[in-house]
C-alpha cells in the first residue's frame, strides 16, 4: 500500500476481501502508521453482515457494494 501511494495511487480498493477482513485490518493498521494516507476503498458484491460491514467502518473510508445484483427493472430505470 505504501509503494502504491508513492507511485501516486489515489485509493487502495480492497476487491471482494471479506474473507481476508482480519488481515487487511491489521495490515492497514501497519501501513498507517508507515503514512499511508490515501483513502481506502472496500469494492465488494454487498453480501458482507452488519457487523462486517460494522467493523470495516473502523478502517475502511468508502464501501461501495456492486448494484449489479439488484433487481433488473430498477437497473434499467438508473441506467436510461
């Protein structure tokens, strides 16, 4: 992550990480205190639990679960 932020990376999106969710907490947790400052992005289908999705808030700056998976009429109405 701190390399990716020297070579001008804007966010480290974190790609359908939930089973990893320990993990990357503690190695975010490292890198901060390395200065890692760009925001952290938690790219996910959107299936992650409330309390998931609880803890992620303690690390994570933006979450943004797919909306593919929504239903296909409303899609079409946000698409058009």
């Amino acid at each position: 992550m701190i390399e990716l932020q020297k070579q001008g990376a804007e966010n480290i999106n974190f790609v359908t990480g939930t089973h990893f969710i320990p993990s990357i907490k503690q190695a975010v947790l490292k890198a901060r205190v390395l200065g890692l400052q760009i925001p952290l992005v938690w790219n996910c289908s959107g299936y992650e639990s409330l309390e998931a999705v609880a803890f992620l808030s303690t690390f994570i700056d933006i979450y943004l679960p797919d909306f593919k998976t929504s239903s296909s009429v409303l899609a079409e109405r946000l698409f058009l």
